[in-house]
C-alpha cells in the first residue's frame, strides 16, 4: 500500500511597461503601466494498493487507486491610471479546481512454453469541479471510463524475443490549462485558460522485437481523439493574438523506434534512441469547413557514459527534434546537450552527482501559424541552462535483496504541474 502527499507553490510579481513609438523611434502616448501579483497553490494526495497472487492458471494481478487534487488560483491584474494602481476586472480572476479519480485494475497474466499472455482491464471514476469565485462560473463533471489492455509475447530463443500489444489510454490536461484566467504576454498577446477543456483518449496497438538485448525495434500505430493541442485566435475588436490550448478533432499517428544500448570494454555505455513518426491531425470545425494537417517527424536521443577513474563517471546526453505539428501550430527543429559528473562515494553507499542541463541554450521553442486570419511567429527564448548538485545515500544492507520497490502514485499527476504554454 502506497501514501503520497506533493505539494506545488507558485508566486507571480510581473510589471510590464509598454510604451508605443512612430517610425521614427518617437514616443506616442503614454506608456502602460500593467502588474501582476498572483498566487498558485496544487495539493495532490494518492492512496493506493496492489496484490498479487499465483493460481493454478495465471497469475492475478489487481489494485486501487484514489488521487484527490486541490488547485486555487488567485490571479490579481492591475493597471496604472494617473499614478494609481486599480484593479483589471479583465482578467483578475480566482479559480479553484478540484479533482477526484478512483481508479481499479484486474488483470491475468499466463506463460505456457515460449508464450506469454497478459490482459488488464482498468476502471476510471472522475468527478472534478471548477469554482470562479470571481465571476461566480462553475462546472461539474462525472464520468467513468474503462481502459483495456492486453500483450502477446513471444520469447523464441535467447537472444530474440516479439512482443505484440493493444492498449487504450488517457491523456489528463495540465493544471494550468483548466484554470480561465487571463494572462498578459505583451501588448498583443495573451494567454487564457480553458475550463471546457478534455481529456485525450486513445487507441494504441504496437510490435517490439527484441535482439540480444541490445537492440530494440518497434513500429505502432495510435488512433485517438480530443486531442491536446495548442490554439491561436484573433480578437477582431482588439486585433490580440490569444493563444490557449482546445480539443482538436481525430488523430492518427503512425510511428517506427529503434533503440540501441551498448557497454564497450566496461568502460563506456551508450544508448542510442531513434524515433519516425507520420501525424495526421483532422477536426471538424461546423459548418462543412474540415481543418487537416499532417507532417514527418522524427526525434534522436543519445546517452553516454564514461567511467572514469576513482570511480568518476563522465555522461553526455544530446537530444534534437526535427520540425513537426502541434495543433495548428507548426513547431521549428531543437535541440539540447546535457553534461554531468557524478562519483561513488561512502564505500558505494553514496552518490555526489554534478549536472548541466541545455549547456548550449538551443533547446527553444520556434513555432510558426498560418491558419484562418492568424499568421504569426512565436520566437520564445528563454534561459534553459540549469546547474544541479544532488546527493544519493543508500540505506540498509545492500546484500539483502529488496523485498518491493516503492512506487511513486502521483508521479502523473504531478507531471500535469509543468505543461509548457506557448
């Protein structure tokens, strides 16, 4: 049984100063004066438990799972009129959103000979609500869904192995997505929320083939519908690009991996992942107007590590993705190299690790729209370099095999905190 409580806590203090010129550089009007001072709060709580038992004929696998979500979001807009600050009525807002999902699995899973079968039948509840406390706009939402899943593998020898699946899954929007505010990105942007906001469903069936356990290949297909994307639309009156995040019609993805692992000499490791993908987005818009875009896509990831020594290990991660669709957006080809030096320390029972993370701040967003009477480019150029120094301790006899690896409930759920907007 499984316990988990993460808490997220974030504070806006933005002043944005726009002051409007003629070609000529001069300064025309006023300039204004816009501040933001805001406050986001997410409580998550998850319980959970699994049980496991072998019967004659399969093995029997089943659990719960309840998550409870608190967010509230108290956006505070000011503008400045003749040295006073008044409050903005357009887009101070105080939203609180909560979520329950109550989730149980069954599932059998059965090896005759080289044959391995598994099947898995997943139930969700969710009740969410979202409450303004500003414009008195609110929701409910009930509903159950059902999720199967099922796998056939089969281990011909020992160094090759096929595995075919099927699965249907959710996607879940991020937090501050749902959330309706309005938020200023300059004097011809704004970013809002969307409170009617779905979740993603889809449809994936997928086949692996294994080789020597250094070599992975698999091709799938997915099938699914609502899809997340992000949208970019027009006030006419205002002439305001708003960019926020909808529900687009059906997807289909057709997509081919291969990774590639290696240790050389004991002294060097690498991972080598390479991804194809062919998307192919279509949405019904009314009124027989049929909104379709498709694009190639393709996405490399490589790991390695160096062992140094006196137990030194050296590893350099680069990442890159070629241009591909999002919605109606159109997001132009990234990359990104990570660098870290980490060392074993307290006879093993310690690890000291030194990170870097996008050393060379290529890892930007560039995305171009062309749709209806919008026609823009978005250069977002943001500091992505981190530097991290962590430290891992190891407790307990390392020569006693571990009993259950604890598992982490709301790592999902907590996922849905950092959603990039653009």
């Amino acid at each position: 049984m499984n316990v988990d409580y993460f808490n997220y806590d974030k504070t806006w203090d933005d002043h944005f100063a726009a002051q409007k010129t003629d070609g000529a550089g001069v300064k025309v009007g006023l300039p204004n004066n816009i501040r933001n001072n805001s406050d986001s709060r997410i409580y998550l709580y998850s319980m959970s438990a699994d049980y496991t038992q072998t019967l004659k004929f399969a093995k029997l696998e089943a659990g719960l799972k309840s998550t409870f979500t608190k967010t509230d979001n108290d956006a505070i807009w000011e503008n400045e009129v003749a040295n006073v600050w008044l409050n903005d009525d357009g887009k101070t807002n105080h939203f609180i959103y909560k979520e329950n999902v109550n989730a149980a699995y069954f599932g059998l899973n059965k090896t005759i000979k080289k044959m391995t079968y598994n099947a898995v039948l997943r139930m969700e509840h969710t009740h969410a609500t979202g409450n303004s406390l500003t414009t008195g706009e609110k929701f409910d939402r009930n509903y159950a869904q059902l999720f199967p899943s099922a796998s056939v593998s089969y281990a011909r020898n020992l160094t090759n192995s096929f595995n075919f699946s099927y699965r249907r899954s959710i996607q879940r929007f991020g937090y501050e997505i749902v959330n309706p505010f309005i938020t200023y990105k300059n004097a011809y942007t704004y970013q809002q929320g969307n409170p009617n906001i779905r979740p993603s469903i889809s449809n994936t069936v997928e086949a692996t083939w294994s080789h020597k356990y250094m070599l992975f290949t698999t091709i799938g297909y997915v099938h699914g519908k609502d899809n997340l994307s992000p949208t970019f639309k027009q006030d006419p009156a205002r002439k305001i690009l708003i960019n926020g995040y909808d529900n687009l019609g059906k997807f289909d993805v057709v997509y081919a991996n291969m990774v590639f692992t290696k240790n050389i000499k004991s002294k060097f490791q690498t991972t080598f992942v390479l991804t194809g993908m062919y998307i192919n987005i279509k949405t019904d818009m009314g009124n027989g107007e049929i909104y379709q875009k498709k694009s190639v896509a393709t996405q490399i990831n490589w790991q390695n590590t160096l062992n140094l020594p006196k137990s030194f290990f050296l590893e350099v991660n680069g990442q890159m993705m070629t241009p591909m669709s999002a919605g109606y957006a159109a997001i132009n080809t990234m990359g990104a190299i990570d660098l870290g030096l980490r060392k074993n320390i307290l006879k093993g029972a310690g690890t000291l690790k030194l990170g870097a993370t996008d050393i060379l701040n290529t890892k930007q967003y560039n995305i171009d729209v062309d749709y209806q009477n919008v026609k823009t480019n978005n250069r977002i150029n943001m500091d992505t370099r981190t530097v991290s120094l962590a430290f891992t301790y190891r407790f307990g006899n390392k020569n006693v095999k571990q009993n259950k690896t604890r598992k982490n409930t709301i790592e999902a759920e907590t996922n849905r905190t950092n959603v990039n907007t653009f």
